[in-house]
C-alpha cells in the first residue's frame, strides 16, 4: 500500500508505518477548492478540499482519468463540530464516487511525521467515514496502477 506525505520525506516513519511506499505530493497531486477547476490540469491525482460534491466534474475526471484524493488529514488534524461536519461531507463524497465507479485515492497527506499514521490506523479512520476495509486497501493501493 502506498501513501502520500506533504512534507520532506523522513525515512525513518516507513518501517513503522505499514506502507511499502511514501510518495511526496509535490508533482504528484493538484489542490483545488473544488473538482471542476482541477479539469484543465495535467495531474492524475486532483485534492479537492472543499470535498463538494459536482456529479459533473466527477463524470468528466473518470473520462479524463484523474483521481479524487480524500485526505485523512483533513479528519485528523481537526476537533469537535468541524470534524463532524468534515465526516459526513466526505462520507457523502466517497460514496458519490463509488456510486458513479469513480476510483478514488486515499492517503494520509500528513504535514508533518507527527500527523503521519500507519496503515491500521489509516483504516479504521477510513471506517469512520463508511469506506469498509477493503475498500479503503484498494483506495490506499490504486496509486502504485496510477504511477
């Protein structure tokens, strides 16, 4: 399984964390508020962080081959009403994507080594949001196909 870190790769968190790759996201991923401005971009991988839901664009990434990134991040490193509200908005748009066989990628995109969490953890996150455990190995895997 593969994750993406946003900060200078640490060697020392791969043995410990369970992931056979950590990919810096530099070159890698675009960040977008929303999907429909990530279209034009040469990046396969598209973070959306507003995590609204555009059936369009989502449509149009799945003719263009590009993929939604759902950044466990954005759960992690937030507290109380926010990471409710962050729960249900990006439950409501991993299912979206599933619902319209749209692959999305999920990662850790951790800042710093101290917001970086292993796979286990990664999954049970991925839980809170609905994805099952299979799923959520596939989403963490489908980078090694796209790279």
């Amino acid at each position: 399984m593969y994750d993406i870190i946003n900060f200078q790769l640490a060697e020392s968190i791969l043995p410990n964390s369970g992931f056979s790759k950590i990919l810096p996201a530099k070159d890698l991923v675009f960040e977008a508020n929303d999907c429909s401005s990530a279209l034009g971009r040469r990046e396969k991988l598209v973070y959306c962080s507003s995590y609204l839901v555009d059936s369009g664009a989502l449509v149009l990434f799945k003719q263009k081959k590009k993929y939604p990134v759902i950044a466990l991040k954005d759960i992690i490193e937030t507290d109380s009403f926010r990471r409710a509200h962050l729960l249900a908005k990006i439950s409501f748009f991993a299912k979206t994507c599933e619902n319209l066989r749209l692959p999305y990628v999920l990662c850790t995109y951790a800042g710093s080594p101290e917001t970086h969490r292993s796979v286990a953890e990664c999954i049970l996150i991925a839980g809170l949001l609905g994805i099952e455990p299979r799923m959520a190995k596939k989403a963490f895997s489908i980078i090694g196909e796209i790279i």
